[in-house]
C-alpha cells in the first residue's frame, strides 16, 4: 500500500500524498547476503557425522537427505511427501515443492517442480512406506531445534541457519556434478 508505484498511482487518481513525502525519497539498502564459500573440510565433516545417523536416527538422516541431498529449506522439509518425488516424461528426477517461498502469496494450490540429484532422490525414495505419507513424521521440533543444534555441536556449522548451510552445499554440489552448471543448481534451489 506504501510502495513508491502506489504512492505514484495515488498521485494519478488525485490522492493528495504530500505527507508521503519523506516516505518516497527514502532509500532503503538491501540486505547483505554473505557469500558462500564451500569447504571441504566442513563438507567431508558434515558427512562423516550425518551419513551414521542412517543407522542411528532415520529421521534426522531424512532431513539430512532432503537438505544437504535435494536442497529444501526446513519448512519445505516439514511439507515434503513422498508422492512430491515424481519422474518427467524423460525419467528426470523431480521435486514438487508446495507454498515455495519462490512464488509470493503462494497458497495451497501453487507448487514449484525442482530437479533433483538422482542419486539422493533415489535414497530418499527407499524410505518410502506409502506415496500419501511425510518424508519426516517425527515432531516439528526434532527437525527446527533437534537437527541443527546436531549441526552446530556434530559438525561445527556456526552458521545461524545450520539446515540452509546444508541447502547451500547441495546447490554446490549440483552445480560441479554438471559442469559447473549454475543455472541447474538454481533449478534445482528453487531460486
């Protein structure tokens, strides 16, 4: 209601917006995003310590999969079903992510297909018990709280976002699986 192109059409409807003024002069920076930089040290670590809890903790090696594998953030994590992993008409790997943050105002009706590491899709797959089922059927606050405080402790990430860093390191990884492809591994993000 505030943006400049409102303020602008107010002004064309005859809306008096003097006491806007302040408002439509005023610039306002962006957010600094930090630059990722992969290590692979943190990366080889971050394995090391998750690829274990396949036999300890099959919920968070699930959200491992999900985030580090195919790159969802925690929310998406939380909604993913197991008839979301679908093949194209090419036998593509896919992801149907419902209410993306990509599409603003997204309601329940709106998705976004994501390609997926094969390898990783097929992985998450295997846990398959029922296509109608979560992913992750442990409680909200195993994935939220759990899994990245086990980040932060298991695997030294001090990222604030633990969860994301293994997002991050996903679309890394598609990227130099396809010849350092960026546009794939903003596919596959969702970006």
């Amino acid at each position: 209601l505030l943006s400049k192109q409102w303020i602008s059409y107010y002004q064309q409807i005859g809306i008096d917006t003097s006491c806007f003024s302040n408002w439509v002069a005023m610039s306002v920076e962006s957010i600094r995003v930090k630059q990722f930089d992969a290590s692979r040290n943190e990366e080889d670590l971050i394995e090391l310590r998750c690829e274990p809890l396949k036999q300890t903790d099959t919920q968070l090696y699930l959200a491992y999969a999900l985030a580090y594998g195919l790159g969802l953030r925690s929310s998406e994590i939380l909604r993913a079903k197991f008839s979301d992993l679908v093949e194209d008409y090419d036998g593509n790997k896919l992801i149907r992510i419902s209410k993306p943050k990509s599409i603003h105002g997204a309601t329940d009706d709106d998705y976004q297909m994501r390609v997926c590491d094969p390898w990783w899709w097929n992985e998450v797959l295997s846990y398959r018990t029922s296509l109608d089922e979560f992913i992750i059927t442990a409680q909200e606050d195993r994935i939220t709280r759990e899994f990245p405080a086990f980040l932060r402790k298991e695997c030294g990430i001090t990222d604030k976002r633990p969860v994301h860093r293994l997002r991050k390191y996903a679309g890394h990884r598609i990227m130099r699986l396809n010849g350092n492809n960026t546009f794939i591994a903003q596919r596959a993000l969702g970006h």
